[in-house]
C-alpha cells in the first residue's frame, strides 16, 4: 500500500499523552485523506521508544560485526574504535595484539627482538676487552662480530635474526666461539652416514681411502651425512700449479685433507654457529678426532661456518707421501666474522677437543 501525500503525524501538545488525531476516509489505509470520516488516535511517542530500541539494538550488533571483522590480521580492517574496545581483556583488545604479534613475526622484528634478549649486547661495558666484541678490529665493514676470538660475539638486535647465544650444562650464555667442550651436550642427528662427492674447482681428486674411511665411520656414529666438496690436489713436487690443479694448503695434496658438508637426515645443512646444530657437529668432529683426524678447522666464521676441514695430512706428511704441513692441530676464524683463519680464532670447544694444539 502506498501512503504518499500522507500527512506526517503530529504529536500532542499536551504532554505525556503522546497521541495525535488524525482524520480519514472509511478506508483505514490513506491517513490523512479528506473529507474526513473518523478519528484514529496514534500513540507515536510509544512507537518512538520502540523504535529508538530496535535502532540502539541495530547499533550494538553493528559494533559487534566490527569487533568481529577486527580480528582479521589486517590492519585495516581495525580503524573503527569505540569506548568499550579500551576495557581490558575486551575482544577487539585481544585481537589486535594477536595482529600485532603476526606483524611483527612476518617482519622479524619478533626475532630480532628474543635474538637481542638472548645474546644482549652489552653497550654500557666500555672497557676496551669490550669494544673489540662490538666494533671489528680489521677493515671490514661494521657489524658487532669481530675483535678477539676470547670477546667476539654475535649481538641479536644487530645481527641476522637468530640468537648464537649458548646455554651451556652450567647454566651460563656462552656464544659459538667461546662455549667450552664439556659445556656442549653432543647428539646424533637423523642421518644414514652416507659419504658422496661433489668435487668443483681445482680440487677435483678423489680423497685417500683411509680419510674416507674416517669420514663413513664418523658420519655413522654421529647420524649425518657428509659430502665432500673439495677433494685433493696435485703437489707442486709433481707439477701442481696454484689455480690449475690446486690452491692453498697443502694438506689436500693426494687427497689427505678434505673440506665437507654436513647435513642431518632431511638434507638440512648444519652449521657451526647454529645453537641446535652445533652439539650433531661436535658429535661428528669428535668421531673424526677419535678415528685418527690429525687436523679440524671450523667455526667462528670459517668458510662461513657451514663446512668443515677435516684432515689427516699429519700422518700423511709422517709416511713421506707429503709435505710441507704444519703441526697445528686446529684452526678457525672467517671473512664473515670480521675474524683471520688461524690457531688462535679456533672456537673453544674445537681447541679442547683436538688438544693438544700441535701434532708431534
């Protein structure tokens, strides 16, 4: 029905009666119609209570669809706020923390945060034993990794996102390269032991059985895998040439050093400065020292801490098949850690395992 050209009812002029006449036609659908026929009287200011209730009730549920839609992680989503939402423990509260949470996990500023908490960087110490951890002592550029090996630590806020921070048996926070042996809990990893090559470069030769060997045995007991991906060279005494058929020490001379991954049982490569990793690659270098390894270099940035040098160029050099090794037992230290490869830049752990420092 249509009640256009109606007139608009009007309320009462006496107050708190809240009825209005109107005059139609016999036909109780055209209020307002003429001639007039009867009286109807309109209790509107009832009607308007009604009606302002069913609006207010309209308004709540409308609030309540946007604390529902300000659960979404979106942001956006959350720009409607009204006083109820300030009241603790309020939905709309609850989910806003809980986007503010996924923020800042998708931005990693979540990790940067517990990596800062785990491994806090000490400002306040000045001393200058200190700032060597903070500031590097050489020419490569910034960072908080450098310094002395005794002081170096990686700082979380600054560093990658993940904490190298240590807890060791004692209790004590110790970073990767200063964690002592018995403080590292060994483990076994979920590998089979398998030993593959992946020769590239100059040093493409096979590695000495009895190495191989060593390696098979080591990677058994400690439950990875291990690819070797930097075999023997050819010696200068018969005709290496440094960038043809060999490069850098001669350990790796007929194939008695070899530089390998080590990879737990679903492939994932294991590194030194991982804390949850470090204690399979401890188990793995200890098998390599118990089996007759003369020589280990890894950690504190050594070939960016994910490969590890595992010889028996000692023995080798012993037996008049080479020579030229030096009698140091261990060694660490990298370009990536601000550190030079060296004896001293060994981590802790590596020093107390292969001790004493040189073979004899």
């Amino acid at each position: 029905m249509s009640i256009a050209g109606a007139n608009i009812f009007e309320q009462s002029t006496v107050e708190g009666t809240g009825q209005t006449t109107v005059n139609h036609p016999d036909v109780d659908t055209d209020p307002g119609s003429s001639p007039p026929d009867h009286v109807h009287i309109d209790h509107d200011l009832s009607h308007q209570a009604c009606l302002a209730e069913i609006a207010s009730l309209f308004e709540d549920i409308q609030a309540d669809l946007r604390i529902i839609t300000d659960r979404g992680e979106d942001r956006s989503k959350g720009i409607y706020e009204r006083q109820a939402d300030t009241v603790a423990n309020n939905p709309a509260n609850i989910a806003q923390a809980a986007a503010m949470v996924v923020n800042l996990q998708q931005s990693d500023l979540l990790n940067m945060v517990n990596a800062e908490v785990g491994n806090p960087t000490d400002l306040g110490n000045t001393s200058s034993t200190n700032y060597n951890a903070i500031r590097n002592s050489n020419t490569n550029a910034g960072g908080f990794r450098g310094g002395q090996v005794e002081t170096a630590q990686t700082a979380g806020y600054g560093g990658a996102g993940a904490s190298t921070a240590i807890v060791g048996e004692d209790g004590t926070t110790y970073y990767e390269g200063t964690v002592p042996l018995d403080q590292v809990v060994t483990e076994s990893g979920s590998g089979n032991g398998n030993v593959t090559y992946a020769l590239g470069g100059v040093r493409n030769l096979p590695i000495q059985k009895q190495l191989f060997d060593l390696l098979s045995e080591a990677a058994k007991e400690a439950g990875v895998d291990v690819v070797v991906t930097s075999g023997g060279q050819v010696p200068t005494s018969e005709g290496g040439i440094k960038g043809r058929n060999r490069t850098g020490s001669n350990r790796h001379d007929k194939g008695y050093a070899a530089d390998v991954r080590v990879l737990d049982g679903d492939g994932t490569r294991l590194y030194t400065n991982n804390p949850a990793q470090l204690p399979i690659i401890t188990k793995f270098i200890q098998a390599c020292q118990s089996r007759g390894a003369t020589g280990v270099g890894c950690g504190n940035g050594y070939m960016s801490n994910g490969n590890i040098h595992v010889d028996i160029a000692w023995a080798g050099q012993q037996q008049g098949a080479i020579q030229g090794i030096l009698s140091n037992r261990y060694w660490g230290g990298g370009a990536s850690a601000g550190l030079s490869t060296r004896t001293a830049n060994a981590p802790q752990y590596l020093k107390d395992l292969m001790s004493p420092r040189d073979n004899a």
